[in-house]
C-alpha cells in the first residue's frame, strides 16, 4: 500500500516528467503550467502552516491529481482527448469552490453564495485572461502558454467549473469539515 508521502512524492516527480517533456519538445505551454502545477502541490503543506488546519491525505492526493492533469494536458491531451478539458475544469474549480467553503466556514458565514460568486468571478477571470495570453502570444509569433479555443469552449469551461462548485456546495460539509471545524 502507498503511503501519502509516496502518492505525493509520485505525483511531483510525475510533474517533474511533464516538464522535461515539454523542455525536450520545445512546449513552452508543459513547461509553465508544470512549475505552476509543481508548486500547487504545495499549497495544502504551505496552507497548514499558516492556518493550523491539516489536510488528509486524499485531499492532498485530489488536489495534486488535478495538477498532473492540467500540466499533462498542456502535452496533448487537451487537443486529443476528448472531455479532459471538462474533467480538468471540474477539478480546478471545486479545488477553488472547496478553499472559498472553508474560508467562508471558518468566518460564521453562508458559504454558498460565497462559492458560486467566487466560481463565476474567477471563471470569467481566467477566460479573459486565457484569451488575452493568446491572442498576445498569436501576435507575438510564439507558442502560448493557454489556449483559446472558441467561444462553446468558454461557455463549457463555465458549465464545468459550475459543477465543480455545485460537487463542493453538495458534499463540502461532509468531505471538507477537517478543514474548517474546530478541534474545541
């Protein structure tokens, strides 16, 4: 049985892979989206210094899948597979939609107007931003490191980071009150 500093420890060097691949095949896209995906995985050690909160290890495990897959994706997968895109975008946004629950958990607040806010704000955000590395990238004459793809895509990418906050507003306080709930 692996152990969770395996499955993370697995997980990096997974990325560590996807971006001496896209060193090698000359992805630009691999290469900043692995080291961004790299230190992602970081983010629950970094979080439970700061907060006293401790994640368990599947939450480790989910939150790092979902950066292998989104680094791996910048290989290919996103052009030619089809739906990884959507399971992607599900995976990103209910990582997002479950880090808005527990903050609004830990302030006394209703957390699901804070999630779905916070989805759509941030959704939008990322499009735009997407469209515009694109689109300067395009006139810059390189590869970019996002891609727009069409407009249905967009509207996709939404439909899919909603059901990724629609899984945390279902689930959240069953799966995520380790991380909001006091120990008193």
């Amino acid at each position: 049985m692996w152990s969770e500093l395996d499955l993370e420890g697995g997980i990096r060097y997974a990325i560590v892979a996807v971006f001496i691949v896209g060193v090698r095949e000359r992805n630009p896209g691999a290469m900043v989206n692995a080291v961004f995906s790299f230190s992602g995985t970081y983010v629950p050690n970094i979080l439970e210094r700061a907060s006293g909160i401790e994640f368990r290890p599947w939450q480790r495990v989910y939150v790092g899948t979902a950066m292998f897959l989104h680094a791996m994706g910048m290989l290919g997968p996103y052009d030619d597979v089809w739906g990884w895109d959507h399971v992607t975008h599900t995976l990103s946004s209910s990582i997002v939609s479950g880090a808005t629950f527990v903050s609004a958990k830990r302030r006394g607040k209703e957390p699901l107007p804070v999630v779905f806010g916070s989805i759509i704000t941030l959704g939008v955000f990322w499009e735009i931003l997407e469209y515009l590395i694109h689109a300067t990238a395009d006139r810059l004459g390189m590869e970019p490191i996002l891609v727009f793809y069409s407009k249905q895509d967009t509207l996709l990418d939404f439909v899919f980071n909603l059901v990724g906050a629609l899984l945390v507003a279902l689930f959240g306080n069953r799966y995520l009150a380790n991380l909001y709930e006091s120990e008193n």
